[in-house]
C-alpha cells in the first residue's frame, strides 16, 4: 500500500501517469471486474440553505431560479428509471428542510417500490434521521467532505463545521449504510499534501464509494475568477484511489466530461466502474447548476442510457445488470 510520500511524489510527477492509469485499470478489473453500474440521477431539489463558496446552488444565488420536485413526481421519475434498466436511484438535492424526516420516508418507501438499491445525497442530517432513512429502505448515502483541510474546508465552507461532517459519515457507518464520499481537485489554496491525505482519508474510514471531481468555477459564486481544476490531476486522484481502495465503486464523474469531451471514458479506463446518467426531467436539469457547462442537459433520460451504454461497450466493457452493492457488503 502506498505511503504518503509517495502519494505526493506521484501527484506531482507527470511522467509516470501512463504507468498509473494502467496500473489502476488493471487493478479495477482484477477487484470489480468489467461491468460498469449505472445509478439514475434524480436532482430533486436545488434549494439549499449553505453557502459553500464553489457551488452555484449556494443560498447567496439570487440569480438562480429555484424548484422542488414532490414526491409524486419523483416516484414517477424512479419509476421510470427502473423500467429503463437502472438498478440504483440516487436522489440529491440541496440541504433544503422543506424534505422533513417524514417527507423522505414516504418518498424512500414509494421508491424502494421498484427493486432498487437507493443512494441518498442530501447533506448533514441527524443520527434520527438517517436511521429513520435507514429503517424505510435506503441503502447507501453519499457525502462528499470536498477536503480534509481543515483550514481550507473552513475557507470554503462559511458556517459549516468540518467536526459535524466527520460525525455524519461516522453515524452512517454505525447505521451500516454504504457510505460514499469524495473531494474536489483544484480548489484555490489547495495542496498536493492535502489532496494526498484526502486518499488517505478515504481509506482509514474505509469508504464504500468515492466520488472525485475536478473543480468548475461559477460565474456567481465568489470564485468567480478561479481558474478551474486540472482534469489530469483529477485523475490521478481518482487512479491512486483504486489503488488504495481496490474494492470500492468509483464513479467517471460528469464534472470530468465538462473539462474533457471523453472526460467518462478515459477515467472508466483509468479505475472507475460508476457512470451516473441524469434521469431527472428535462425542465429541472439546467437548473441545478452546482457548475456551469454540464453536460447532457438538453438529452432525454432515454438517449442518455443509450449514449452512455454504447461508450461503455467500445470500450470492451458491459452495463452491469446487478445492484452494485460494495464488494464488502455481499
């Protein structure tokens, strides 16, 4: 296993990156073989009461015209995913309050109707409240820390508390969901060091999923002006994660394709076994704008499977047809 030495003179030497994405693809297809698993994106709420200064959904937005979908539409939305074949939906919003403890119940139980596996990414809640989510039927929960900096979470993250974030992905441990989180590359002030320890991070807690994505600036946001992130340092992030993580699901993020047209590919090539289409109505999508230039935006959920499962297969590799559960869960 790698030290953190040589994490940080991996991260910083371009010159043996065609020896680390080979050697992270060799090492996925030995621990999670070729299938990729699709999971169905429904972004059902882009209200949000934090103000995270990279996020175009920060509540400071003004120019941002904001939506809820209620639960009867996103039961349709989930219904219609697992007739197209998705056997995990993966509902995310912004930390919006109006969706109660109650409200999300109803809304887990209308989904897990479908026989499917259900992420939840939904923000910092309480330990009540994710064993309620737990109890209804949800299956795994994703909640990125973006960085284990403390001093740079605080810069970014304006009245959040990086101690509470830790307690969340500790008390979904303890409630045994498959518990996903990741980071952001190239966020202002950010190190090699602390994207090293990021890795690292991700293995002392033993994480079911991590989910990396390079940085994507926002006109409206107060890092309007930032250059965005290095799509290559991304994945090598990413590419030293399976490497640390042999066993864990890995998503080619869309935040890879707005910085690179085969942004999804290269990085299924280079460790991921996760794509995560959009299945969420059209008239939502440009609205959840967390950054600009997404990708897919104007496309039916329909083309977007059949786009990203034909990509998949000329790569040689094939759409999973289970649930994708984590390697170590069964």
């Amino acid at each position: 296993m790698l030290k953190r030495d040589e994490i940080i003179n991996i991260l910083n030497d371009d010159t043996k990156n065609d020896w680390l994405f080979t050697l992270a693809n060799k090492v996925r297809k030995e621990n999670v073989g070729d299938n990729v698993h699709l999971r169905g994106l429904i972004e059902f709420s882009n209200i949000c009461n934090c103000n995270c200064k990279y996020c175009g959904l920060r509540c400071h937005n003004k120019k941002i015209e904001r939506y809820r979908i209620l639960k009867d539409e996103i039961t349709k939305i989930a219904k219609n995913a697992s007739k197209m074949g998705y056997k995990t939906i993966v509902l995310q919003s912004g930390e919006d309050a109006y969706y109660s403890s109650d409200k999300m119940i109803e809304i887990i139980k209308c989904i897990k109707q479908f026989d499917v596996a259900l992420t939840l990414s939904i923000g910092e809640r309480t330990y009540d409240d994710y064993k309620a989510f737990k109890d209804a039927g949800a299956d795994r929960y994703l909640i990125r820390i973006e960085t284990t900096d403390r001093n740079l979470y605080k810069q970014m993250h304006p009245n959040m508390d990086f101690d509470n974030r830790l307690r969340c992905l500790n008390d979904l441990k303890k409630l045994g969901y498959e518990v996903g989180t990741g980071c952001l590359v190239g966020l202002p002030n950010q190190t090699i060091e602390s994207l090293a320890d990021d890795i690292l991070f991700f293995k002392e807690i033993e994480a079911d999923m991590v989910g990396i994505g390079p940085f994507i600036s926002h006109p409206q946001t107060p890092l309007n002006n930032a250059p965005n992130g290095n799509f290559t340092l991304a994945l090598k992030v990413m590419a030293l994660t399976r490497i640390m993580l042999p066993d864990i699901n890995i998503p080619a993020t869309t935040a890879m394709e707005t910085l690179n047209p085969n942004g999804r590919i290269i990085a299924l090539q280079s460790g991921a076994n996760v794509v995560m289409p959009n299945v969420t109505s059209q008239k939502y999508r440009a609205k959840y704008e967390i950054y600009p230039n997404k990708i897919c935006l104007n496309d039916n959920p329909d083309k977007c499977r059949n786009c990203i499962s034909a990509k998949i297969e000329s790569i040689g590799r094939q759409v999973a047809t289970n649930y994708g559960y984590s390697h170590n869960k069964g």
